[in-house]
C-alpha cells in the first residue's frame, strides 16, 4: 500500500465513502496511520456555525489522528447538488485543496482523498473531480457498485481514469443491491475487461462493520 490514494466512483452513492472507510481500517489493522481527506462535498449541515459533511465527518471520526474538520474537507457546500452548481460562490480551487493534502501528509502514514460523485463531475465551471486527481499526482483506486448497468460504468470510468494519465492502482466491489441478479458473475465479467487489480469485495451489510470489510480488501 502507498502512502496516498485518490479514491473515485463510477458514479454518485457508489460508496466511496464506505471503501475509503474500509481501506482506512486495512491501513490501521497493518499497523499504519491514516487520515481520510474529503476535498469538496455537497450537501452539508450546519453544526456549530460551520458547514460539515456526514461522509466527511465519518472520515474524521476513524483517522489515526485528530484532524480539524476544515483541513479534510475545505470545500463544504449547504446544497446536495453538483459542487460547481452548489458552490457558484465560493468555486473549488485547486491548490487550495493541495496545500491541505500536502499538510495532511505529514500527519500520517497514509492518507485517502475521497472524491464527489464520479470522475467527470464538474467542481468548479472549468475543472472536473478528474482535474483534481491529477492535480494530486495520485494513484487510483476506483469503487464500483455492483448493481444493473455496473459492467458500462466501470469499463467508462477505467479508460477515462487510464487517458488522463493517472495509475488505476485497483477497484473495490462494492454491493449496494443485496437483490442484485447474477452479482458474482457481473463482478467476474468487470475483472476480466479491466486490467487492474481486483482489491476486494465489499457484502452488503447493514450495519457496517469497517474492520470486517477491511478484512475483505487485500494489495498484493
């Protein structure tokens, strides 16, 4: 495992944040700290007189290491719609988010950059999640939800990871649907069309249990 990964989705409520939250507790359970960063998140709630994200705050909550809110996630917009549309005001930039991961880095061994909604979502009216991976230089870990239509979205989602010039390190199963048809042979076919290692299958679990799914992931 490297010391830091850009983790994407083939689409919104995917569960990036579930397999962020899985691959923090597999870094944990290896002996390593860690810090999961949310950079820009739509659909907060004020507490306190600021902003705050429930994926970000969950992030928070299972770091190694007590981090202040604002530095995980510097872009906290009120509405749940796209962050270039929800934060017209107050756009994302860039090197803003930089400059809070570069100090994450030397808080922690580890540390996971969680996306919004999926690799082409527009941030700001000029760049995508797409541009911010790259901006970090990161290796790619992408989620895919194992549900009707997965198959389509995970072959997009890896060519346009591939042409932006960013390492797919990997991608996580993750099954959202328990009433999903044929789930193992979807999963089957996404492994053999990919050429990226399969790092885990995440079962459909209600409540979750971060320890049992980090037992579920495995780097090689």
């Amino acid at each position: 495992m490297e010391a830091a990964y850009f983790i994407t989705g083939t689409d919104t409520d995917v569960g990036k944040t579930v397999a962020t939250l899985a691959l923090m507790h597999y870094a944990k359970q290896r002996g390593k700290t860690v810090i999961g960063m949310k950079p820009v998140a739509a659909g907060c709630e004020l507490q306190n007189g600021q902003l705050k994200n429930q994926d970000a705050l969950l992030l928070q909550a299972h770091a190694s290491v007590q981090v202040d809110y604002e530095l995980l996630n510097p872009y906290a917009y009120l509405a749940p719609v796209s962050p270039h549309i929800a934060g017209a005001n107050n756009p994302v930039v860039l090197n803003k988010v930089l400059a809070h991961f570069n100090a994450l880095t030397s808080l922690a061994d580890i540390v996971l950059v969680e996306g919004a909604g999926g690799w082409y979502a527009p941030v700001n009216d000029q760049q995508s999640i797409s541009d911010l991976a790259q901006c970090l230089a990161l290796p790619v870990i992408m989620v895919v939800a194992i549900r009707l239509g997965c198959i389509n979205h995970a072959r997009l989602t890896y060519q346009a990871i591939h042409a932006s010039g960013l390492i797919c390190a990997g991608w996580i199963a993750n099954c959202t649907d328990p009433t999903m048809l044929n789930r193992d042979e979807n999963i089957t076919t996404i492994k053999h069309a990919l050429n990226t290692p399969l790092l885990g299958i995440l079962p459909y679990q209600q409540p979750m249990d971060f320890d049992f799914l980090a037992r579920q992931i495995q780097f090689s």
